[in-house]
C-alpha cells in the first residue's frame, strides 16, 4: 500500500513541475512576442516618418 501511495505522490509531482514549465515557458512566450509586435510598431511609425520627411 505504501509503495502505490508513493508512486502516486512521485507521479502527481512530476505533473506539477510539468504543468509549472509549460506555464513558464507559455508566460515567456507571450513577453516575448508582445515585444516584438512593440517593435514592429515602433519601427512601423519610424518609417511613416522617414517617409513624410522625404515627401
């Protein structure tokens, strides 16, 4: 009985650490592409400039 309760403690902790992971790495993610995108905008109104400027 003790050796079922402890594989079924070793395997809920394997779930958790896994779920924290994919959590992390989905957060990660999302930094990242939401910097992106500021970026893109950022350099997209750059160019908008450049181009009224050259006009």
């Amino acid at each position: 009985m003790k050796d079922i309760l402890d594989i079924v403690i070793v395997i809920m902790f394997v779930i958790m650490v896994a779920m924290f992971i994919i959590n992390f790495n989905r957060q990660q993610i999302k930094k990242h592409t939401d910097k992106l995108e500021k970026n893109e905008e950022k350099n997209k109104a750059n160019n908008e400039v450049k181009d009224k400027i050259n006009e």
